[in-house]
C-alpha cells in the first residue's frame, strides 16, 4: 500500500497555516491583556530583513537560538575589516528584534492565547509598565490591567505600523471565568512553531545570492559615472549610508504584518 502524498501534503499545508495563526496580526485599536508565562512573559527573538524573497524576516539563527549563522558570522568578519564601506555593510547584515508576549485578545477569546509581535519601543513601554508601582503587575490574572493598543498606517520607509498602548486604568480578572484562565494559561502556543528556522546551507545560499545582487547594482552603479570624480572617502561613507536609512528603520518599531 502507497502513501498518499497529496493527503500528506495537506496535513502540512493545514498545520502550517495553524502555526502561523498563533501570530497576532492586528490593525486598528484593539484592547488586549497580557498573560503571565512563568516569571517573565517576554520573548526576544531576532530576524534578517535583507532578502527580498522575504519581507517579514528570516529568524536569525545564531542571536536567537546561539546556533551557526552564516549571515552573523560574515557580518562579524566585515566588522574586523572595518572600512568604511565594510561597516555599513555589517550594520545592514545585523538582525533586528522582535519581541513576543502570549496575549488575550478582548472580544476574541475564543480565539484562546495568541503571540503578540513588537519592537524596542513598545517592549521599552511594557518593560516600565511592569517597574512602575501604579500598575504594579498589569498581568497579574487577578488584579492587572488590560491594555489598550493602537494601530496606524506606518510613516513612509518603515515596515510596521506605528504602535502605541496604555494601561486601562481599572484593574480586572484575566476572566471571570476560572477554568477558562487555567485552560488558556495550560495551553499558550509554542511560539517558534509559527517560524521556519533556516538551515546553514539554506541561509549561506540565501546571503550568495544577496551579495551577488549587490555586487552586480555596485558595479552598474559605478560603470554610470566612469566618467564622473571619485568621492571622497568621507562623502562616499554618507552616500553609502544615505542608502541603508530606508532599511535600517526597521529596527526602530512597531508591530508585525
């Protein structure tokens, strides 16, 4: 008896598209209350956002997992390099942070424990929210605090729509209903199911391809102006960097797509 390969295939395609959905991806303003995952509800994890085969980011290996990363590793070898033009490089080459927490989405509870993604300034704000004494623990399941969240369009050349969120000022149950909170704290996602985590090979085929792209734009941009003065080494650094603005603010913020 054969194995139906096209079943097999549809199972994968079903339990993909599950994994993916335990990412929350929100616009517009939405109430939302953090839940506790043991003595920190926060996790770091970091993403490439150079290839063009993939705008929402490709998990960086090494930085989140401290496993082998091509990508880290050339970065680090352009480092030691240090020109000028080799630092902007590897300023390009590193991972950006995404930070998830397990969340409830309030008027979606049916929809039980779900991944919230954001950057360094919404993490920075949820990070003082837990340090300031006014909202004490704001996902304490008793006594904290739902938290409302905006979202709007994103300012030309970012990524991500720009984020906002504050505390609701009354405190409140996680729910009213406690088997409900135990079955939701029992069954939070496992929040790497929703990434696929390239190989070695794949990523060092992945940075080919990228560096091949960018020597050939180099040497079409330079064939351009043949006939033009060469820069000074100061002038072309800030042409250089000019260029990497529109990719390096995705390091600045705001929530996933």
């Amino acid at each position: 008896m054969s194995i139906d390969v096209a079943a097999i295939r549809q199972k994968l395609a079903k339990l993909t598209k599950q994994n993916k959905n335990i990412v929350w991806k929100p616009t517009g303003e939405h109430t939302v209350r953090l839940v506790p995952l043991g003595s920190d509800p926060f996790k770091e994890r970091y993403f490439y956002y150079i290839f063009p085969q993939n705008p929402s980011g490709v998990v960086a290996p090494g930085p989140t997992f401290g496993k082998p990363d091509p990508v880290a590793e050339f970065a680090a070898k352009l480092r030691q390099e240090g020109t000028p033009e080799a630092r902007l490089q590897a300023k390009l080459l590193s991972p950006r942070i995404r930070v998830f927490a397990p969340i409830i989405v309030r008027g979606e509870e049916a929809e039980g424990v779900r991944w919230w993604g954001f950057g360094k300034k919404v993490y920075e704000k949820l990070l003082n929210y837990l340090l300031d004494e006014e909202w004490d623990d704001i996902t304490d399941i008793a006594k904290g605090h739902d938290l409302k969240v905006s979202f709007t369009k994103s300012s030309p050349g970012k990524q991500f729509p720009d984020t906002d969120c504050t505390p609701k000022p009354k405190s409140s149950k996680l729910s009213e209903d406690a088997k409900l909170v135990k079955q939701w704290l029992e069954n939070i996602p496992q929040l790497d199911e929703a990434f696929e985590v390239k190989t070695f090979d794949e990523l060092s085929s992945m940075l080919d391809r990228w560096l091949n792209t960018e020597s050939s734009d180099t040497q079409s941009s330079q064939g351009k102006r043949s006939d033009e003065s060469v820069d000074s080494s100061s002038e072309h650094k800030e042409k250089l960097d000019d260029a990497f603005k529109g990719l390096l603010v995705k390091d600045e913020d705001d929530d996933d797509k």
